[in-house]
C-alpha cells in the first residue's frame, strides 16, 4: 500500500478564530494577526507560578472524501515558540511556498 501527499500549487491562507489568547490560572497572553499569508504573534509571559509556556501551531490538511471514512485528513502539529516566566517573544509564521520536496510518499508492507 502506497499513501502520496502532493503540495498544492496554490498559494497558502492563514485565517484566525481568536486574535488574543489568555491562560486562566498564569498571567500569560498571546496575541495573533494574520495578513498576506502570514501568522504574527506575540507571547507575554509577564506572571510566575509556572515552568515556561508556549504555543503551538496545529494544522488540518483535508486530503478528500472516503466511502469509509467521510472526510479525511491529516493532522500536524508544529511549535511556534515557547517563553519562560517575564519574557516576551514576538515571531512571525509563514507556511511553505512551493516547497523543494513537494512529494511525500510512504510505504507500508506486511507478511503473511
């Protein structure tokens, strides 16, 4: 059994739900703009009480529809930053454009 993942030719869109996140119980904010294709964010970490915080990016890449499954998808994680207690951190994301390796390919076996 083969899986082929090919990069889209298109050029990526970054879209958010929420432009500023706050932990509950720690002083820490995060703030995110998207424009252009880019993710902008910033991580305050101006409490105590805590190791180091961080956030991370999780992507949905919907790969089409299966009689048995309905829609499918692949899910990939990827940490953006971390900040340690009175840091700040401001960083900025872009997906890849047309990468060099557009191509992954995996191969499964068994024996009987």
């Amino acid at each position: 059994m083969w899986l082929m993942v090919l990069a889209s030719g298109g050029v990526p869109s970054v879209s958010l739900s929420k432009p500023v996140l706050a932990a509950e119980k720690v002083s820490v904010q995060a703030s995110l703009s998207a424009d252009e294709g880019c993710l902008r964010y910033s991580l305050n970490a101006y409490g105590s009480g805590f190791r180091k915080v961080g956030l991370e990016l999780v992507r949905q890449v919907y790969t089409g529809l299966s009689m048995s499954h309905g829609v499918e998808r692949v899910t990939a994680r990827e940490k953006l930053c971390e900040a340690w207690p009175g840091e700040a951190v401001q960083l900025e994301w872009q997906p890849v454009r047309n990468p060099s390796n557009p191509l992954l390919a995996a191969k499964a076996t068994y024996e009987d």
